[in-house]
C-alpha cells in the first residue's frame, strides 16, 4: 500500500482493521467463538453461520473505503513486474489440506476439540509431503514451544475469569449488575447498549478477547436479554466489541502494532484506523435489531437484510470520503450519512428502512450518472 501511495499512517490502519476483523470471518474465527458455541450449547456451525454476514459486510465496507480513496487520491496499482516478484502459489498449495479438513469436519457437526486435533495433524503430514515445507528439528522444536506459550496466553486469564465467574453466579451479581444497568440507562435499549459498548471496549483494552466476551456474556448479556435482543445477537453484540477493541484509541493494540510495522506515528495510525472503522462499530446495531442478518428466518429475508446492510455499509463510505464517480458534496454526504444509519438502525422491512433504502440507491445512481456525464463534459474530447 505504501508503494501504491497510501500514507505509512493509512496502510497501517488498513492493516489493524483487516488484521483484526479475523477473529470475526468464518469458518475459523477467533476462540472467543467458540467459547460462545459452548455457552450456548449450539454446534459452532452455527456461530460460524451467524458471524458469516457480518463479517462479509465488515470487509466490503472496509474494501469500499479503501477503494473510494484511491480513486479520489489518483493512487494506481502495483505494476506488472512487482506483481511478478512475488512467490508461487502452487508449491505451497499442499499446506492449505489442512484448514480444508478442519473447515469440512466442523460443517459436518464435530465438536472443535476434535477438528483441531485432525488438522494438526493434517497440518504436521502435509509439511512432509514437499521437499521444501518439511521442518526440522528445530522448526518443530520452536513449534512445540509457541503452542505452549500461546496456550499458556489464553488459559492463565481463562482460569482467573473462572473464579470471577463463579462468584457473579452463586452471588447474583450478574443478575443484580443488569438490573441495575436498566436502571442506569432509564430502561431504554439504546442507552444500555452504548454503556454496554463501553464496558466492553475498556475490557478489551487490557484482556485477551476471549477474556473480555466472557465477562461480557456474565455481565452485559442479560440485560440484553431483558430488553427483548435474542439471545444469539446479544452474545455477537457483546463480542464484536470485545473484538473491535483492538482499534478504539487511546488503547488500540492492533493500531500501535501495525503502526510499527509500516513505520508510521501509532497514535495518528490509532485515530485513522477508528474514522475508518465507525461504520463496523455500526453492524452489531443492525442485526441487534434485525437478527435475520445472523442467517435467522426465511432465506429471502436474509438476503433482502444483506442487501440492504451492503448498501448502508457502501453509503457510509461514501460519506466518509466524499466520493462517488467524482466529489460530492457536503450536502449530498450528509444524505448519504442519513440513509446509511437509518439503514442500519431500522429493521428490515419497515418504512424507515424501505425510504432511506431508497434515498441511498437513488442518490447513488444519480451521482454516478449525473457527475459522470459532467466529468466527460469537463474533460472534453481527447
């Protein structure tokens, strides 16, 4: 990206964005996941197929985001020679066996423990099968070493969480805790979810994400509960902002660690990575409040929410960057603002819904339509 001629402080938010959205895109997301399968006593199929539209529509608008800037900036592309340079696919392609199989085997309904197991070693077989991917001693020795300490990062806090658990049950402080956050936010949905979005981004701040959605599911989710969200879209709600944690300065972890890796200041990158990513802050509002965007419903009506959640997510790139076929103006931005949050915040089917649907196709087609014959006029023959 900084070849092309995105700024150090750009490609660096762009890449703690995508980086951070992983842990939320099937079919293999983050642990946290698959803690939520368990607590829930659903196969993960299930989580992976709720988080599944979501997640498409986090990446398409950060996608659109990106693109819109490069074409109101003149940034081009990589040339053909750089494109040239970078390694083969094809003799590694034997090393994908093993995301293949786990994907497969949790489709087919088995519990992750054992899915795990199989593609590990899937994964250890597979690195045999090319002179060039075999590991040696040491690279094996190295392994077994970075498994323990990533197993050791996860289980210390997940333990410690355990007891913290234990006594908000036998206690009734989960129940107490929200009951009284009703009370705090005058017992309207909006105002518990955005104490609720509070509570977990300071968790995240200085948990693993894991850590911080299972306090959050003690915590936060039978408030959501009490409030009429179901159960499934209270516990995405909960962890998506577990997760977006991650870029929300002034803690923004996976901002500052991209920052360093494009060399770029980290608070300027911090600050970036959040403007870019107010419209995912959005989603879980809309399926909060529509949960067929979590695969619930009819097939038509999924679809029919996706729709609309793409065009929202587009219409707030637009506004975020001024462009569409050529700049628009504030006026226009700020329409296409309206529509976007309306589209996100008003379930699907409703009047609201159906008006600001409508006002952002419109407004679209008029800019691409309308500005791209005044720019062919502006330019004139050549």
């Amino acid at each position: 990206m900084k070849k092309t001629g995105y700024s150090p402080e750009y490609a660096g938010a762009h890449e703690a964005i995508a980086s951070t959205g992983g842990q939320l895109m099937p079919p293999v997301m983050g642990i946290a996941a698959f803690v939520m399968a368990e607590l829930l006593q659903v196969p993960y199929i299930r989580i992976a197929l709720a988080g599944l539209i979501p997640a498409l529509a986090y990446y398409f608008a950060l996608f659109m985001i990106v693109d819109l800037r490069a074409r109101r900036t003149g940034i081009g592309s990589l040339g053909t020679d750089e494109l040239a340079a970078t390694e083969p696919v094809l003799p590694r392609l034997h090393l994908f066996l093993a995301p293949v199989v786990l994907v497969a085997l949790l489709i087919q309904g088995y519990s992750a423990t054992y899915a795990a197991l199989v593609g590990t070693v899937v994964a250890f077989v597979a690195a045999f099968l090319r002179w060039g991917s075999r590991p040696t001693l040491r690279s094996l020795g190295a392994m077994v070493e970075d498994v323990g300490k990533q197993a050791a990062q996860v289980a210390i806090p997940i333990t410690a969480i355990g007891i913290i658990i234990a006594v908000a049950i036998q206690s009734n402080l989960a129940i107490k805790f929200s009951t009284r956050l009703i009370d705090i936010s005058g017992g309207t949905l909006l105002g518990a979810m955005i104490f609720i979005i509070i509570g977990c981004i300071i968790m995240g701040m200085g948990l693993p994400t894991v850590a911080a959605y299972i306090i959050g599911a003690v915590l936060f989710v039978p408030a959501l509960r009490k409030l009429g969200i179901p159960e499934l879209a209270s516990h995405m709600f909960v962890m998506y902002y577990c997760v977006l944690s991650m870029i929300t300065p002034p803690v923004a972890l996976a901002s500052y660690a991209a920052a360093g890796l494009a060399k770029a200041n980290a608070m300027r990158t911090g600050w970036i990575a959040f403007r870019m990513s107010f419209v995912l802050f959005l989603i879980p509002f809309a399926f909060a409040f529509d949960d067929a965007l979590l695969w619930t419903g009819p097939l038509w009506w999924v679809l029919l929410a996706f729709g609309s959640l793409i065009v929202g997510t587009v219409a707030w790139a637009v506004t975020l960057e001024g462009y569409l076929a050529g700049v628009i103006s504030w006026a226009e931005r700020g329409l296409f603002g309206l529509a976007s949050l309306t589209i996100i915040f008003a379930p699907t089917g409703t009047l609201w819904w159906s008006l600001a649907t409508a006002l952002a196709v419109g407004l679209g087609i008029w800019c691409c339509a309308f500005r791209g014959t005044l720019l062919s006029r502006a330019a004139g023959p050549r």
